[in-house]
C-alpha cells in the first residue's frame, strides 16, 4: 500500500488550502481514512476522519467548521479542504489508510 499526500503550501492566514492522498490500494473503498497533522514539539494529532464509503465524517473541535474531510473511491482519493486557516495549523499533515498504512506527510504552513 501507498499513500501519497500532495497540495500542500504556505498560505496567508484567512487561506485556503486543499490536500489529497492518493492511495495505490485496489480495496480503497473497505477502508475507513484519516487525516492526522503533527506541529514541531507536539505529538501527531487527528484531524478528521471518513468512513469506507464516506457515510460518516469526525473533525477535532479545533477544525470543526473550518475543515472538510471528503473521498472519491473511483479515484482512490481522500480530500482534506482546509478554510479558514490559522497560524495554529501549521503542522506536517498525514493522511492514514485503515489503522496502520501513513504517507509520508505533506507540510502547510500558515503565515503571513
């Protein structure tokens, strides 16, 4: 399996930014998928999550309302639209296949 993370940046705060993974796993569509970030001297913490086929999404409280989580299973895609950014988002977003399967991350840096 691989994940591949892309559409990362610097952006202004107030900004936008959309991720993608991309996975090579043929059984995409079985998996529950995660997007996780890790700022410098934090632990890596969830951000949101999607069910197999997208029926049910889970955002932390510090993203809720300003970020959505989305997948296409045609494409073996998971989304991560980010509005709204904040200084405080800055981090090195991953996204996670399943419960074990991480790409190797992707930076967004918000700063003005």
């Amino acid at each position: 399996v691989q994940l591949v993370e892309s559409g990362g940046g610097l952006v202004q705060p107030g900004g936008s930014l959309r991720l993608s993974c991309a996975a090579s796993a043929f059984t995409f569509s079985r998996y529950d998928m995660s997007w996780y970030r890790q700022a410098p001297g934090k632990e890596r913490e969830l951000v949101a999550s999607i069910s197999s086929f997208g029926g049910a999404t889970h955002y932390a409280d510090s993203v809720k309302g300003r970020f959505i989580i989305s997948r296409d299973n045609a494409k073996n895609t998971v989304y991560l639209q980010m509005n709204s950014l904040k200084p405080e988002d800055t981090a090195v977003y991953y996204c996670k296949l399943g419960n074990k399967h991480w790409g190797q991350g992707t930076q967004v840096t918000v700063s003005s």
